[in-house]
C-alpha cells in the first residue's frame, strides 16, 4: 500500500510516547474457539513527549490481548497513567501486531528485531478529569509500536 494525498487526509502530530515493562505472559492456548488468551501485567512505564509527561502507574492493568490462528496478536490493553502534575488519565488501548512466524518467535523469545520486519499499531482512549488533559477525550490518536525486549515503547500522534 502506498500513501496518496486527498483532500480530506488528516495531519499527525507527534504528542507522546509510552515505553513499558511487561512481565512474562499467561496463556490459555487453545481455547475452543481456535484464538489464545494471552495475559501479560503492566509492571511500569515513563511517558514523554511535547504534550504528556508521566509515568504508567505500576501493577495498574495490563493487555488480555487474543493470539488468532493467522498469528495476528489483537491487543486489548487497559491501564493507569500519572501525569506530571498528578492527574490520573485511564487508558485503554486496542491494536494488532503481526509479522513472519520467525520474526513472531524472535520477538515472544524478548529478542530485538528491527521495526520494518513487523507491524504494531494501536489506537487509544482515554478517560480523565474534566481539565487541562480533558482534550485526551476529544481527539483519535493513533500509535505506532516498537517491540522492545522489555516490552513495548509506542509513539502516539494525535489526528488533527
């Protein structure tokens, strides 16, 4: 696929990123359904960019993500955030990651593999005190992941 202009093409702005730790995954595989129930806890996170700073709150949520028989993994993450200034912002995040059987294996092994050889994107929701973050509640974002042995780090741009 290749990206054209057209009149209405939204614009991306940079607005923040995540990077969390995870702790391994639980599985129930397979279920009758045919897809696996992958469980992972969110054990921390640092939040930085132009318009968020903070941190993931600890032992806050997680991702119940569903691991389909193509091996497309289908995220379904929910989790706190405090901001720098103290207001907490729930966040729920749903996305896809996919690539090749072995780059797939690399990456459930926690072993680096570079960002073009897969695909991670996301698209959050956020809930939070009406204030100076309520506008997390009136815009899309979409987010842009790398899989770091780690965990993950996700960029975030809001659609303008």
């Amino acid at each position: 696929m290749t990206a054209s202009s057209h009149a209405f093409q939204p614009d991306l702005e940079h607005a923040f990123s995540i990077e969390i730790a995870l702790d391994p995954s639980m599985r129930v595989e397979p279920s009758p359904t045919g897809y696996s129930r992958v469980a992972v806890y969110i054990r921390e996170g640092k939040i930085e960019g132009p318009l968020l700073r903070g941190r993931v709150l600890p032992m806050t949520g997680g991702d119940w993500a569903q691991l389909r028989p193509d091996g497309t993994i289908d995220f379904d993450a929910r989790y706190m955030l405090e901001l720098d200034d103290g207001s907490i912002v729930y966040m729920q995040n749903r996305g896809y990651r996919w690539a090749s059987e072995e780059a797939m294996a690399k990456q459930a092994r926690r072993e680096e593999v570079p960002f073009g050889e897969y695909y991670m994107r996301v698209s959050p929701k956020f809930e939070v005190r009406t204030g100076p973050h309520d506008w997390l509640t009136r815009h899309v974002f979409v987010g842009v992941g790398e899989k770091i042995p780690a965990g993950n780090r996700i960029h975030y741009f809001v659609v303008r």
